[in-house]
C-alpha cells in the first residue's frame, strides 16, 4: 500500500459517523481546492468554468471517496478526477458554435483575433503580459498534450505521477511531453522574437 500524508483524512471520510466525515472532506478541501482550481483554470482557460470543474471535482470525490482503496497516492487520484472534468469542459467548450448575436460566443471569436494581433513593442517589457502570451499559446494545444504540459511544469508533478493521474504509461507521458515541446515552439516563436529584439536595444 503506498504511504501518503492525506490517508488518515481519507480514512476520515469512509466513516459511518457524518461529522467525522465532514470534518476530514473540509480539510481535504482546504487543502487542495486551489491547486484543483489553478490545474482546472490551466486547462479550461477562464475562471467561470474552472470554477465549476472545480466544484464539481470535490462533489465527484465526496461522492466516491468511499471507493478509495489506498492503492495510490491520495492527490494523484484527485488529479486525474481534476484532468478528466477539465478536458470534458475544454472540449464543450471548443465545441461550441460561434453564432451572431452570441454575446459569450463572439467575445471568443473575438478574443481570438485579439490573440493575433501585433502587440505594442513595449508590452514585451511586461512580465503578465508575456506569461498570458505563454498560456494562450500553452491552450492551444490538444487537451491531453495541455493536461499534460500543466502537470508536468506548472503543478510540477513526476513522470510517474503524471502517469498515475492521466491513467497512461510514463512512455505515454514523455511522448506527449515531446509532441508538446514541437509544438509550443512553433507557437511561441514570436514570443521569443519579441523578446530577443528587446533585450538588443
């Protein structure tokens, strides 16, 4: 059975008593609710559906912790639960038709012509600026590859425990990881351009 710190809480949950339970899945809450929510934003890419993935996440566990059978690390389990919700929301959201008169619909169309757009040289200089850049690019990926890339570097997650939480083999992982690579630097070439012509001025 492998150790984690999170066991005893876990266990907490699978109580008969309501306010053992309640006490235990609050702190698991507490604990993880905005790591759930910053893997979500990553992936879905605005707060209002990163928000709900993140809710409906903790119903989902709330609802299964009873299923647990302490064969994994607790967060990996919660991190698939998070990757699967937010590559089903990504998707709908993709999916979803671009229709005049669409206030939500045209503010994407819109924010994607933005995205293409040339910015002022001197947006370059701003730290937030160039790290949205970054992250428009990151969501441009396919979801699996995002998901993977989000693990990996933002939430700093090992081969093996990116493998754990997308139900994959860590060849899987690394495979992705270098599909990813080749695209983010297609996509991030003007990013680094930029860059570099300001750093020679």
């Amino acid at each position: 059975m492998t150790q984690d710190d999170d066991f005893e809480l876990v266990r907490c949950c699978q109580s008969e008593d309501p306010e053992v339970q309640e006490a235990a899945f609050r702190n698991l809450y507490d604990r993880y609710q905005d790591r759930v929510y910053n893997t979500a934003f990553r992936i879905v890419g605005n707060a209002s559906d990163a928000m709900e993935v993140s809710q409906e996440v903790f119903l989902t566990i709330f609802r299964k912790i009873g299923e647990f059978q302490f064969g994994s690390r607790f967060f990996t389990w919660l991190y698939r639960i998070t990757v699967n919700l937010s590559i089903d929301r990504r998707r709908k959201i993709n999916s979803a038709p671009l229709m005049v008169g669409d206030g939500a619909t045209a503010g994407r169309a819109l924010a994607v012509l933005a995205d293409e757009s040339e910015p002022a040289p001197d947006a370059w200089a701003d730290v937030e600026f160039v790290e949205e850049r970054v992250q428009r690019c990151i969501g441009r990926l396919s979801p699996k590859l995002q998901a993977t890339v989000v693990l990996r570097y933002l939430e700093e997650l090992s081969y093996s425990e990116i493998a754990e939480a997308m139900s994959c083999s860590i060849g899987t992982v690394k495979s992705r990881l270098n599909r990813a690579h080749r695209t983010l630097e297609t996509f991030l070439k003007p990013v680094i351009e930029a860059l570099a012509a300001g750093g020679e001025e």
